[in-house]
C-alpha cells in the first residue's frame, strides 16, 4: 500500500509490508519489543572499539609532530601543516560518509573507514623513519576518521532505544580518551627503546582487530526499512528478540521506502533550517575548544611562558612521559563528567544537558583567562576544560541524529559534524602558530569567547528528544 509523505519527509515515499495483509507493526516498535540483550553489547562492543581506533590513529600522529616540534626543534609551521591535512580530510571524510550512509548504507562505510585507517598505519610506520616523508598520509588518516567517527555514532544510535541512548554514545566518547590513554601508555614504553616503527606498529594492533571486527556488525533495521529491505529488517529483529528472549509484535513489518534519500539540500529547507544552522556553528565553535584545549598542553608544557607547578617535575621526566601524564589526567576528567552528562540527558533532556555543560565551561574558560599564571588554579581548570568540552562534544552527538528523519539522518549529520574539524582546522593555526609564538593569553581568552558563543546558542535551540524514537517520518519526537 502507498500512502503521501509526512510534511517533514518532503521526498517520495512509499510504505511497504511483508505480506501486505493483517496488522502491521513498524520499525520502532520492533526495536522496542526486540529489547536489549546479548546482541546489543556485542555490536556495541565492536562499534567502541571504532571509537578506540580513531583516537589511537590520531594520538599516534599528534605525538609525532609534538615530539619533533618541542623535543627535536622542527619548525613550528610542519605540525600545523600535518595537523591542517588530518582536519581536512576529517572534514572531507565526514561529509562523504553522510552521503554514502544514506544511499549504500552504514556498515559499508564504516567497514571502508577502519580499513582506510589500518592502511594509514601501515604506510606510516613504513615512511616514519625517512624523517618528513610519511606527512602526506596524514589526509588519508582524516579521510578514514570522519568515515568512521560519524558512522559508529549514527548506527549505535539506530540501535539503541531511546532509554540507553545517551548513556550509549556518552560511554563511547569516554572511549576516545582512553585509545588516547592507551596510545600514550604504548608510547610512553616503547619510543625510546624499540623506536618509532615499532610503536606505531604495535599501536595498529588493536586497529587492526577493530577492522576485522565491525565487518561482522549488521546493518541497522532503520536503515534496511528506508531503503526498502523490509525482509531482511524483518529477519533481523526477529534474531535479535530471538536472543533477547522477547517476541515481535504479531503482524506485518512495515517501512518507509524514500527514493531520494540522502538529499542534503533537504536540511537546509524548513523545518530543518534553524537546527542546521545551529548546530553548524555549535559545531565549529566546540570544535575549536576542544581541539585546542587537547593539544596546547604540552606546547605550555615546553615553551616555558607559563611557570606551571610542577614544571620541575616533568622537566625530569622524558617527553614521552609528559604525554602519558596529560592524557592520563585527559582521561580522567572525562571519566569524572561523564556520570553528570548521562544523569542530565537521561533524567532531563538534551537541551538541559547542552545548556548546563556549555554554562560551566563557559564559567571554566572565563576563569582560566584569569588564572594564567603559576597558580595551582590554572592546572585545575585546564583540564576541567578539556573534560567538558570533550563531554559538551558527546551531547551534541547525541542530540543531531535525534533531530532529523531516517532517510536524512546520515546527510544531516554528517553535514553539521564537519564544521567541528573546521573547528579543528582553526585550533591547529592558532596552537601551532599563534599561540606557540606569541602569547598564550590570547588563546584562551578565544576559547573563552567561544565557549560563552556556544552556551548562547544553546538557548536558541527549541527541540527536545530525549523521548525521540528516531521515527522515520517525523524526525524529533516533540517540541518544547
């Protein structure tokens, strides 16, 4: 049976059954009656580590250029050209994902994207040792990380139900910091003694693993309903409530059948213009925090305008293990936010959440401003400013897909995320150039300011989801 799109799918449309007779029943409702079980922490499980190889690929290659900028004296302009390539095809990598998600699907993609990341590794630890020769593949590292980053977030949230999906995507952010953790630990233990082919090789293990593994996750049942696999969809969620000791409803599968799906030019119209919009310079904005936040530690560290506390402490330590330090402490500050996140998107929503983190990193970066220094303070809330940031980061990830329909989700996404590696892109010209060589100061005085732009955006938001089933036609499930 056909029946005319809903006004906020403005491309055709076309339901289709099984069987076309009986009751029907429709995607979210048998992901809901699927439950959450066994295969749910498997496919969750093989997407984090997705998570951890994307962070581990790019820590590699930022502890390389700042080795050789602060340790070996190369020119500051090298590490934010190499930075500049990693951004550029993040940026690039993540639009062609929304794209291809929407029109092939979400594991192909993501199977690409992990895949492109294990080649990069493979090449760098090849050319690592001919000094400058291995830069260029860092945009072939940019490339696989928007393919992956964007398309393990959209498919743990067209798996999950509305109940577990802000803890789902919150944990996977944590998992970021620790591939940083674990890269730094790896590092920290094998640079000095087995050099730096073998650390990049051992490093590309669990990248490696990570490849393998998502080529055994499934497509997700939305995705399969959108383009008109009702069958398989079907078969799928009567295996996953299978193993989940549950049943489907009786009746027919239905599906919304889009024929122009992935058409972005669809965001940019009403009812989605005002979102995009703002997500855009959300995006970019806390892109620039955190970003900048997460890699002009070691520059301070080294370039001895500030007289930190305990700067004679690391002066002892080798490079390598002020780099462990950082991360290790990154880590922790996310772990610490991190309950607080998932409390406020669980019990209060996505708006309170977004409002409430931007608000206390903006208090946070204002504050910093004004500790710069030798003061215990500033250590404090430096990395209280890269924990939320990091965290402010996750609600927006969270938040996006909830706010556009299946069959402009991955577009939609995608479109909106790039402009935080255009975020990332600025950060690199400011850390590597700007900051490095004059002052410091005016560096989180601009991180201050974005933060306060951020939480000003946040009011100018009106949509809540945090009930949003992700339903196919209606996109967000109510308005404020």
């Amino acid at each position: 049976m056909s029946e005319e799109s809903a006004p906020l799918a403005p491309a055709a449309t076309s339901y289709s059954s099984t069987t076309g007779q009986g009751p029907t029943f429709g995607v979210d409702e048998g992901i809901a009656a699927a439950g959450i079980g066994g295969y749910h922490y498997r496919r969750y499980l093989l997407l984090s580590s997705a998570a951890i190889s994307i962070s581990m690929s790019f820590s590699i290659s930022f502890i390389v250029m700042i080795t050789l900028v602060c340790r070996d004296n190369v020119h500051v302009f090298l590490g934010f050209w190499v930075m500049a390539l990693v951004f550029s095809g993040f940026m690039v990598g993540t639009v062609i994902a929304g794209l291809l998600c929407d029109r092939l699907g979400r594991k192909p993609v993501l199977v690409a994207g992990t895949w492109i990341i294990v080649i990069h590794f493979v090449l760098m630890s090849v050319t690592v040792e001919t000094e400058y020769r291995f830069y260029p593949w860092h945009v072939g590292l940019g490339l696989g990380m928007g393919l992956v980053e964007f398309t393990y977030i959209i498919m743990i949230a067209e798996f999950a139900t509305p109940d577990i999906r802000s803890i789902a995507i919150s944990v996977s952010g944590f998992l970021f910091g620790l591939g940083s953790l674990l890269t730094s630990i790896i590092s920290y233990f094998s640079i000095n003694t087995l050099g730096w082919r073998t650390t990049i090789l051992i490093c590309g293990i669990p990248v490696a693993l990570s490849a393998v593994g998502v080529c055994f996750v499934s497509e997700t049942p939305k995705y399969l309903c959108t383009s008109g696999q009702v069958g398989p969809a079907r078969i799928l969620l009567e295996e996953i409530a299978e193993e989940n000791g549950n049943k489907l409803p009786e009746g027919d599968l239905v599906g919304v059948h889009v024929e122009d799906r992935g058409n972005m030019r669809e965001i940019f119209r009403k009812p989605h213009q005002k979102d995009t919009m703002l997500l855009i310079a959300s995006y970019f904005l806390v892109g620039v925090v955190f970003y900048s936040a997460w890699s002009m530690l070691p520059f301070i560290l080294q370039s001895g305008h500030c007289d930190l506390p305990y700067r004679p402490l690391t002066s002892l330590c080798t490079f390598s293990g002020q780099i462990l330090l950082e991360n290790l402490i990154l880590t922790t500050s996310q772990l610490f936010f991190l309950p607080v996140v998932v409390m406020v998107n669980s019990l209060w929503g996505r708006l309170p959440a977004l409002r409430v983190v931007s608000g206390i990193l903006t208090v946070v970066s204002i504050l910093l401003t004004v500790c710069w220094g030798g003061h215990h303070l500033f250590l404090l809330f430096l990395f209280i400013q890269r924990g939320l940031s990091q965290n402010l980061l996750v609600v927006l990830l969270i938040y996006t897909p909830e706010l556009y329909p299946t069959h402009i989700r991955a577009v939609s996404s995608s479109g909106v995320i790039a402009f935080s590696a255009v975020g990332g892109l600025v950060s690199s010209l400011i850390v590597w150039s700007v900051g490095y060589n004059i002052h410091w100061e005016i560096l989180l005085v601009v991180l201050a300011v974005c933060s306060s732009a951020t939480f000003i955006l946040s009011w100018a938001f009106s949509k809540e989801t945090k009930d949003a089933t992700l339903q196919d036609g209606t996109g967000a499930a109510h308005t404020d």
